[in-house]
C-alpha cells in the first residue's frame, strides 16, 4: 500500500454540514482534509479538478488533522477556518468502496 499523505483545503459545505459545524448561519466555507496517497486522490476525494489541487491543495501537518484523517483513510473530514484546537470535526464523505 502507498504510504499517505494528508491533503487539506478550503470548499463550500452544504448547509446542513455547517449546521453540524455549529458555523454562523452565513458561513459556508469549512476546512477539509483527507489521507490519500497522492493529491491526484485527494483530488477526487474532495469532488475538484487536478487543476484545482494543483492550485488550491497542500499537505498539511497540522497534527488533529493528520489524526483524524489517518484514522480514517479516504474519508474528507470537515471543520471550521478557525483552527480551534477545539473545533467540531465532521466526516462528511468515507470512501466508495466496491464496483
């Protein structure tokens, strides 16, 4: 298996995912991040073009991130942009498993 990365960016959440967020009634836009080995994968984890990871997605180190989504592997996680050490943290989407 190839070894994993953590990829991280900002994207618009669904109304109900910032809800469960406890994010402003106004705010939309949430951290996610996911452990895949490439960002080709996370790419499409996240629903977005090679282009747009390109420009739009890194690594991350943050530790709670690198936590949560290596403990879950495929799964896009959400939080709030406030990087709270006591954020709310969501799974929003596990991987498709099967044909």
């Amino acid at each position: 298996m190839p070894k994993l990365k953590v990829f991280g960016t900002a994207l618009m959440i669904s109304r109900e995912d910032a809800a469960k967020l406890k994010l402003p009634s106004h705010v939309r836009q949430a951290r996610v991040f996911v452990a895949c080995p490439s960002m080709a994968a996370a790419a499409r984890a996240f629903g977005i073009s090679n282009y747009e990871a390109r420009n739009y997605v890194g690594e991350t180190g943050n530790e709670s991130e690198v936590c949560y989504a290596m403990s879950s592997p495929g799964t896009v996680f959400a939080t709030g942009m406030n990087y709270d050490k006591d954020a709310i943290v969501i799974a929003l989407r596990a991987p498709k498993t099967g044909a």
